[in-house]
C-alpha cells in the first residue's frame, strides 16, 4: 500500500472513532439522567416490594 492509502484508511478509522464515542457519551449521559426516574418507576409498581433486588441470590433458602 501507498503512503497516501495508509493515510486515508488512518483518517476513515479516527472519524468512525470520534463519531462512536460521540454515541457512547450521549448515550451514556442520557441513561444517567433517565436512571433515577426509570427506577422510581419499577419501584413504584405493584409486587415490587417482593423482590430482595438480586436477581441470583446467593442462598436459595435451604
């Protein structure tokens, strides 16, 4: 490959990057902002209260 081939596949690969860790951070920001409203949500629906909030318990109570 030429100097200019590398060249142009370098620039390709960093704007992909910019433009994914774009989407990662706006993304990110916006589940941690949604996260405290979507958990008072689940909580606040009936048989809620049932649950210890492990998904896998440790103990299966016997």
């Amino acid at each position: 490959m030429e100097q200019e081939d590398w060249i142009q596949h370098l620039a390709e690969i960093r704007k992909r990057l910019i433009i994914v860790a774009g989407w990662f951070t706006a993304t990110l920001c916006a589940g941690l902002y949604l996260s405290p409203a979507l958990l008072r949500y689940i909580k606040s629906q009936p048989g809620a209260g049932r649950s210890s909030g492990m998904f896998f318990p440790l103990r299966t109570g016997r």
